[in-house]
C-alpha cells in the first residue's frame, strides 16, 4: 500500500510540530532560582525517576487509547472490507 502522506506532506506536519514545541519551550520567562542553579554533574542521569514515571504513564495511556479504539472498531462490524475480501477500501 502506498503511504497517506507523502515526503512533502510528511515535512510540512514535521515543520508544524516542530515549531509549536519550540514556541512552547521559548515563550516560558526564565525564573531567578533556573538562573542561579549550578550545574549537574556528568554522572548525573538526563532523566530522573519523576520524569520516567510520567514517560511510561503517558505511553500506557497512549497504548490503551490506541488498543481500545482499534479493538472497539473491529467489534462495531468493520472487519473484513480490505481489499483481500473484494470490498471496496
């Protein structure tokens, strides 16, 4: 099958969200205590527990909302109308 996006489509979305992130993380005004803070140490982990509980969490809750909604559409009567049946896409 061919890919929904193609290459041109595929920057323009990654230009996109690139930009709105960035626009997020540079419109937030440093604070005096980030200012004053010294630096971390090189055997200090990039990320910390607090950051890799959010990171998991927020990846099972992506898996479960994908899983549901692709397991909820098959159970609604969906399946089998690819291509292999003679359906129409």
């Amino acid at each position: 099958q061919d890919s929904p996006l193609k290459a041109v489509q595929m920057l323009w979305v990654n230009l996109i969200m690139d930009t709105l992130a960035s626009l997020a993380l540079a419109t937030e005004p440093p604070t005096e205590a980030l200012l004053l803070r010294r630096p971390y140490g090189r055997d200090h982990p990039l990320v910390s527990g607090t950051m890799l509980r959010n990171i998991l969490g927020h990846a099972a809750y992506q898996l479960l909302v994908i899983f549901t909604l692709l397991f909820a559409g098959q159970s609604r009567g969906h399946r089998g109308r690819g291509l292999r049946d003679g359906g129409n896409p």
